[in-house]
C-alpha cells in the first residue's frame, strides 16, 4: 500500500467535505457532532498527506485553493461511492420503525401548504420519520444533491438536467384566479383574459424578479403589471378581501381559501386558460436504489396527490 492511502482515512474525505461545504471549522465541527480541534487536525494532516494548501484563511472564512476544488470534487465522488455500496449492504426499510431525517428542498412555492402536506402528515403517521423543508432556486439544489445535503429537490421543469440528477414528475399544479365577493367577477365567478390582464394582482413575495410561472404568462400575454406583493398567503388573503384584486392559486389551496372563508370566491377562465404547471422531483442518482430514498419518493408522490 502507497504512503498515501496508508495514512488517508474516510473520516479526512468527510471532515474535508464538511469544511468546504461550511467554509468554517466551527461549523464543519457543529455539523458532524466532532470538536473544532479536531477538524483542524484532520485538516492539517490532508494538508501532509496531499504536500499541498487545500484550503487558505481569507477574512470571512476559509477559501479553497484550485487544488483544493480539485480535492473536493474528487472526495465527493469517493463519499458517494461509498455511501452507495453501503446503502446496498442495507435490507429493507421500514418507515413504521426505523429512524431516519430527510432535507428536501422546494422552489418558490407554498411553504405552509407543503408543510401540511409533507412534514405534519409524516409526523403523524411514521413517529420515527422527520422530513425538513428548506427553500432553494434550482442551481444551489442541484449543488446540494450533488454533496449529498439534500434528500429530494421538488421544482419546476429543467430544460438540460446535470448527469447526476434524476427526476419525475410528481404532481400537476392547476392554476385558478380568486377573488373576493366586492370584485366585479364574483357574481358570475367568471372572468375573461381582459379582466384579467387589467385587474390588479396580488402576490406572495419570493425575492425573484420572475418566477417561472410569470415568464410562462409572459409569454401568454397574461403577465400582470400591476402587483402588489405581500409576505405570505394570510397577507394575501387580508388584502383580497378589502380590494377588488386578484390572487391566482393552486386549485386545491383556492378550494381551501374559499370553502373557509366565504368572502373569497374562485373565478373559472373564459375564452383562456392559466397554465398548468408539472411539478417535478429531483434526486441525485446515487440515491436511486437506496430503500429510505425510494420510500421518500413514494411518500411525496401520494402526500402531495392526496
């Protein structure tokens, strides 16, 4: 056996990988449960393994060389490796029994209706499952189910998929416009794509210039210019109902809104319609065949279709 891999360790790979990913030893160190000396030593030791500088102090952290980028990457095909052939030694998964957290992460979408959906039902039903939702645009997804950080991403379409990801789709969002009784639209509950263009809208502010479901009306010529933007959905609600704007929803969350509040009514499209909007899940294909991650994606697949 070489000098290198006589004294090269997994543990080096994993704290190395924690340390790039946190750019910060004491953090590293919070996130692997270890003390920040010893991320340091093993840090040092790499350094004498490799002869060379992974990693340099800069002012706000620490910073990887291009030696260091090259390392990484190289550590994290290793770990995932490894993390594969050890997720085929494992048997079956029972969800009922067996203890395990997934991170999954989501696009610009309705955090409270997807926590209902995901992380309150999975508590209720599996005890020793725990399912963390965090908001991520595509591209910093993509880098966490690449380092592993990320059980599942849910997102809309990617034109080109990086090679390490796959996908299916998940669920079809169909669009409705809501508003409330005071609107000139309620009594018919109809509303025509002029009223629609020219009526101001509501929304959930998510800090994107253009969602993807903006550039889609874009170019449907049904992209509002007059919008109000709120922090969250009770906001938008609060609003709707002293104004003549519109809010467009999720079908089954308009269906909620309205059948609790009996001042919001759902308008049906006349002579256009709003487009529906496929809901896709990612995943890094390392994850393909790992028991717990195939009963996460069936677990999501008929919580959000429930």
């Amino acid at each position: 056996m070489s000098y290198y891999l006589s004294n090269l360790n997994l543990n080096m790979l994993v704290v190395f990988d924690a340390v790039c990913r946190h750019l910060n030893m004491t953090a590293a160190a919070a996130d692997l449960g270890i003390t920040q000396p010893a991320v340091s030593r093993y840090i040092k030791e790499l350094k004498e393994i490799t002869g060379t500088d992974l990693l340099i102090r800069g002012a706000s952290g620490y910073q990887l060389t291009a030696e260091g980028q090259i390392f990484w990457q190289q550590a994290v095909e290793i770990l995932n490796g490894c993390e594969v052939f050890t997720r085929y030694a494992h048997g079956q998964f029972d969800p009922y029994k067996d203890k395990h957290q997934f991170h999954v992460g989501m696009g610009p979408l309705n955090t409270t209706y997807f926590t209902e959906k995901i992380t309150v039902n999975a508590l209720l039903e599996y005890p020793q499952i725990h399912i963390h939702l965090s908001r991520h645009d595509m591209k910093g997804a993509f880098e966490r189910l690449y380092r592993r950080e990320l059980s599942a991403y849910m997102g809309y379409t990617l034109d080109v998929l990086p090679d390490h990801i796959s996908f299916e789709p998940i669920k079809k969002m169909e669009y409705v416009p809501v508003c409330s009784v005071r609107s000139p639209f309620a009594k018919e509950r109809r509303i025509d794509a002029k009223g629609f263009v020219q009526t101001p809208h509501i929304k959930v502010y998510t800090g994107q210039s253009a969602s993807v479901f903006d550039r889609i009306l874009k170019k449907l010529n049904l992209l509002q210019d007059s919008i109000i933007e709120v922090p969250d959905v009770a906001s938008v609600l609060v609003v709707l109902k002293q104004t003549d704007f519109l809010f467009f929803a999720l079908r089954d969350h308009a269906e909620i809104f309205c059948g609790k509040d009996p001042e919001l009514v759902i308008l049906e499209p006349e002579n256009f319609a709003l487009p529906p909007m496929e809901l896709n899940l990612y995943w890094n294909k390392s994850h393909d065949q790992y028991k717990p991650h195939i009963w996460l994606r069936q677990y999501l697949q008929t919580a959000l279709n429930t």
